[in-house]
C-alpha cells in the first residue's frame, strides 16, 4: 500500500493491528508483514498497512505507480458515508482519496486494494492521502469512507490507473523486489550494517522468533554483502491511549437511495 501518514496515524494503526492475537488472521499477516518491513528499512514509526512498497524507491521490482484519471468526485460529511464517485474507468485500478479533518474528533478509514486499510486521528486535525483506495465492486459506483459518528471531514477522490511491476528473477528461480497486493517475493530489500543496500530472504526475518543478524545478498541470493541485526517484534512506540479510544467507534455506512451530500 502507498500511503503519506502523519505519525499519530502510525500510533494508531499500530494500536489496533497490536491487538490482534493470533497469526493466522488477515490482520496478524499484515502485522507482521510490517514488523519485517519496519525492521529491514529502519522505519521507526511506520503505519502498519503501509506496504514495503512505500518505503522504497520507485522502480523497484514489485512496486506500484498510478495516475489520477477521470474527474475528482468532492464530499463533505460527518460520519460514515458512502460517496457515489461514478463508474469507473476501463484503466482504473485504484482510488486516490485525500481526506481533510474539518474538527478534532475521532477517526476517518477506508479501505485499500491489498485487502487492508489506511486510517487517521483526526485529533489534532491536517489530512491523510491515499494512492491505493480500493475502487467500488463491479457495477457499483460508491466508495466506503468509515468514520466516527461525531468526524467531520472533506474528501477529494479520483479513480486513477494502478500498474505493479513484476518482481524480479534471479538464476535460482528466487523472486526479489517489494511486497504488494501479490504477497510478497522471497528477497526483500534490506540495507546491510555496513551502509550497502541488498536483499535479504523474508523467511529469515518473518520466521525470526528473537533479535537476530540475517545475511544480506545481492539480488542472486548467494552472493553475501553485509549483515543487518533484526529487531523482532513491532516498533517500540509509546502509544497515546487518545488514538486507541478513536478506533471503538468507527463506523461503516449502510447502503441507501440517497446521494451524497
């Protein structure tokens, strides 16, 4: 996923994704997709549905572009809604949405095209931008922004094409580049101890059940360049039990006749 989060986004993302306790849920896989994430790129505060993806440069094997296409669709509502956006394009793949706080209360969310989702306290106001909304059902026109009853908020949303490069391939067979949507490849970027960037086998880390050094290759996956030391576990962030309160009472809007207002 690829999404500009304000740091009490990632504090409250965590807090949710942090209680979630078993590992085969959807939500424990994106948990720990973004500990691997958070451990391999250094990231200190990332939001938990943000993808690897973001968090490296563009062009790498396995990341996403897309590009607003069609006409932008603006709401404005406290709440819960669903705002009619029209029938998406032939090329459309994703909805790029950036939702303004217009007080401080609660939370707004929505959902994104690898399944999860991207939310934001709207506590201390500013506004959340997201490149990978997930576009309506086919046939349908409305896209699902979840939020508190008491949030007020304004949405700008535009479909937008969305193409994922292949990840590569080494000579073993081994696919390396960023998680997306797909899951993710068998070497995953990694910047060694040693300051050099390289690659270094998801199952080494995501398995990992303690703090540990894991090699780092080049892309053939052989050939070792450094080390990195892996934290295991979620980023020690102090949480702010204001941003754990906003998530109780999100709420989903339920279909209905009417259009936006």
């Amino acid at each position: 996923m690829s999404i500009d989060m304000q740091p009490q986004t990632a504090l409250a993302i965590r807090a949710e994704l942090a209680a979630i306790g078993t590992r085969a849920s959807g939500l424990q896989r994106r948990q720990r997709r973004a500990r691997v994430t958070a451990a391999l790129v250094g990231v200190a505060a990332v939001g938990l549905t943000t993808s690897a993806a973001a968090l490296v440069a563009s062009g790498v094997p396995g990341s996403t572009t897309t590009a607003a296409i069609g006409a932008a669709t603006t709401a404005t509502h406290t709440g819960p809604a669903l705002v009619d956006i029209g029938k998406a394009p032939d090329r459309a793949g994703a909805v790029i949405v950036d939702i303004t706080c217009l007080n401080h209360v609660g939370m707004v969310k929505v959902s994104t095209v690898d399944g999860g989702g991207a939310g934001y306290s709207c506590r201390d106001g500013g506004s959340m931008h997201v490149t990978d909304g997930r576009t309506p059902a086919e046939g349908r026109s409305r896209f699902s922004i979840e939020a508190s009853p008491g949030t007020r908020w304004r949405a700008v949303l535009r479909y937008a094409s969305s193409v994922t490069s292949v990840w590569g391939l080494n000579a073993e067979g081994q696919t390396y580049g960023v998680e997306n949507e797909h899951g993710h490849p068998d070497l995953v970027p990694a910047t060694a101890d040693n300051g050099r960037e390289g690659w270094v086998f998801w199952n080494d880390v995501d398995l990992a059940e303690e703090t540990a050094t894991v090699d780092v290759y080049e892309s053939d996956g052989e050939t070792v360049i450094g080390h990195t030391t892996v934290i295991v576990g979620l980023p020690g962030v102090p949480l702010d039990q204001r941003y754990i309160d906003d998530l109780d009472p999100v709420r989903t809007a339920s279909p209905s006749p009417h259009g936006t207002r």
